[in-house]
C-alpha cells in the first residue's frame, strides 16, 4: 500500500478550483488593513484578525525595521540554547505586568504556545476538560499530553460540571477560549471559575481573539468578568492585536519556570525573530495608550450585529467583532462567500469540521479603522445576496 495513495484520491480542492468557488489561499497582494488588493483588485476585508487595524501602523512598521538594523533577521536557535535576546525578556516582562500575573513565557507561535504548555502540564494521571468549540491548537496540545481529555457541549455548565465530578481526586485543567474564533461568544467564565475552585481544577484561558478587545484595559476575558486574579494561566497570541506573530503565556512564576525548562514546543523550536517582537513592544503601548481604538472597535461590533440582525440573518450567539452569518448548508456557504468576493467583499467560509454539520457559515471579523462607509457598503452586498439566495 502506498502512503501516498490518500493524497492521489484527493479530489475535493481540485474540484472546486475547477467549479470556480475555491475560497482558500487567496494571495493578497497588499497590507492587511480595512481594504486590500487580490488580483489588482481592491477588496473590503472583513475576514481578518486585525482588531484593532495595527498592521500597517507607522510605530511598529519603525520598530520592526530598528530592530532588524540592530538584531539581524533571526535568532537561529531556541529560547533555550542561544535564541534568546534581551528584547525576548524585555517584553515577557511587560506583558506580565500588563496582565498582572507574576511571570510570562513569549513561544513562537499561538499554536505552539497553547501546544506546549497543555502538553508540558498535562501528565500520566491528570485530566485535561475541553469546550467542544475550543480551537485546534487546544485540541493538539490535548492530544500530545499523556493526561486524559474530557471534552464538554459548547459553554455547557452542567456539561462541565459532569466532567469533573467524574474526575475527583486527580489533577484538572480546564481550558477555555475566551472568545470562540468561529460562533464569537464569550466563554462564561465566572461559573467556569465556580466550579474550578469547587472541584480544586485549575483554569486556562485562551485570549487569542479576547486581548486589546475585552476588558477595560484590553487585558481579555477576564478582566471582562473582573476575573484576573481567579484565572490560572491567560495565554495570547500575536497574531491578531499585537500585528505580529508568536504567542505567550503568563502564570505564577513557578508555572512559567517548569513550563520553560521542560516544553518541548518551547525547547525545539526558534525564536521568534527580532523585528517580530519588536512590533509586539510597540503595539503593547499602543493598546495600554490608546484606548479609542478599542471603543472604535466595539462600536463597529455593534453596528454590524444590529445590520445583519435587522436583515433577518442568523449571527447565532456572537457578542463580540467576530460574527458569523450562519448560511447553513456547505454548498450555499461556498456559494454566498463566491457572490461575496465578486462584490469585492473578503470574509471566510467555515465548513465542518470547523464548525458543526449543518452550521456552515461566513465568518466575519471587524477592526477599528472600518469606516462607516466600509462598513454600510458590506451589509449593502449582504443584503442583497442574502435575498437573491432565500438566506433571508
């Protein structure tokens, strides 16, 4: 049997690039701002993580390029061994003061961070208790520790507290998104904080989708709920916020210290490069300093919510500047983000396994810098598609 034989019989991209709706890997050929360019065509983006619209700020475009001058284009080793430059220390410490946790640990990537610690934490005879719509990266990091997994229906309490009756007497971990990156709800933390402390489970959040977005000072979930001091471990990435790449955790310093010394995601990997957490420092003050950005965002959050819901569209249960349209079937998905990019708007499908069977939907995202005009101009082509397909 030839191991590539799976990949002669796969058949599903080819198809649809011939069909004329294949919707991935679309090369942009501009930065990643409220617009951009596919194909010498401008485009209304609202399928990116860019919350707060940093990407092309002149402060972290500066950062990035005084830090290449300084440190050279990478690091050409782990955090362990010789990867580790003072601006890598320089930035854990503020991001654990930002957060007011006692240490932070700065990995790679959002995945490798959420990889390395649950696999590092989780050991022969502890428990790991999932959400059902937590992301891949939390999954796989599940998957590589040798704890056992318990996963639980979507923001189900009752569900939870299942799951760790069945488990008393061994070590728990219960992992969270703070905001989920498809449905864009928001994890119900303060009863997951109840029944933590009344089964002796420790808590962690991922504020991937949450940090510069939630909370007073952008610091995530749960400064949202006023949590901060109850939660375990707050993890974030780069990615979306901050503008860059790489992820981080912040936690007691004993955490981070064993987290450090035995993660093989941490130990194997490189660093993250110069300018990267350079961009990183600078967008931190931005989010600390600027917070008109996030009172923007939210704005625009709801004025989207309110347009699709007025239209009749189904949003499910988002609360938050990641809003699903919620189309149904697979086929129709595909085909309403096709009407969609013809109309020069950019969002996401999401088809199972992403999403549950039946659940298919375009996922939309938004960021402070949308203008209004952007902004009425997409529910416009929503509207109009909606109706021509039956969606509404």
């Amino acid at each position: 049997m030839d191991i590539f034989e799976k990949c002669f019989r796969y058949t599903a991209a080819q198809e649809a690039r011939r069909a004329g709706y294949y919707p991935y890997f679309q090369p942009i050929e501009s930065g990643q701002g409220s617009q951009v360019t596919i194909r010498g065509r401008r485009m209304i983006m609202i399928g990116s993580n860019n919350y707060l619209g940093l990407t092309s700020h002149p402060k972290l475009k500066e950062a990035a390029i005084q830090a290449v001058k300084k440190y050279g284009s990478g690091c050409t080793g782990s955090r362990f061994l010789n990867g580790t430059l003072d601006i890598h220390e320089e930035l854990e410490a503020k991001l654990a003061e930002f957060m007011g946790k006692e240490a932070a640990l700065v990995f790679s990537t959002g995945f490798l961070t959420n990889l390395g610690t649950i696999s590092t934490l989780v050991g022969r005879g502890d428990v790991v208790i999932t959400d059902r719509a937590d992301h891949a990266s939390i999954l796989d990091g599940c998957r590589l520790a040798f704890g056992k997994l318990l996963k639980v229906k979507h923001n189900d309490m009752e569900d939870l507290e299942r799951a760790l009756k069945s488990c008393e007497g061994k070590g728990k971990l219960i992992v969270v998104d703070g905001i989920f990156s498809m449905e864009g709800d928001i994890a119900d933390l303060p009863h997951i904080v109840r029944l933590a402390k009344k089964y002796a489970a420790r808590v962690m959040v991922d504020d991937a989708h949450s940090i510069g977005v939630l909370g007073e000072n952008g610091r995530g979930t749960a400064e949202h709920f006023g949590l901060m001091e109850e939660v375990d471990i707050i993890m974030g990435t780069f990615s979306k916020s901050f503008a860059s790449i790489g992820g981080f955790i912040v936690a007691k310093a004993e955490v981070i210290d064993f987290i450090k010394h035995n993660s093989r995601a941490l130990i194997f990997s490189a660093s993250p490069p110069p300018a990267s957490v350079a961009v990183v420092l600078a967008a931190l003050e931005i989010i600390k300093n600027e917070p008109e950005r996030r009172r923007k965002l939210w704005e625009n959050t709801r004025m989207m919510l309110e347009g699709f819901n007025n239209m009749g569209f189904d949003t499910g249960r988002s609360q938050t500047p990641v809003i699903p349209v919620i189309i149904g079937e697979q086929m129709n998905t595909f085909t309403f983000w096709l009407r969609l990019f013809e109309e020069g708007i950019f969002a996401n499908p999401a088809i199972p396994p992403a999403v549950p069977p039946g659940r298919s939907l375009i996922r939309t995202s938004y960021m402070a810098t949308h203008t209004e005009d952007e902004l009425n101009r997409v529910l416009e082509v929503f509207g109009k598609v909606g109706r021509d397909l039956g969606i509404i």
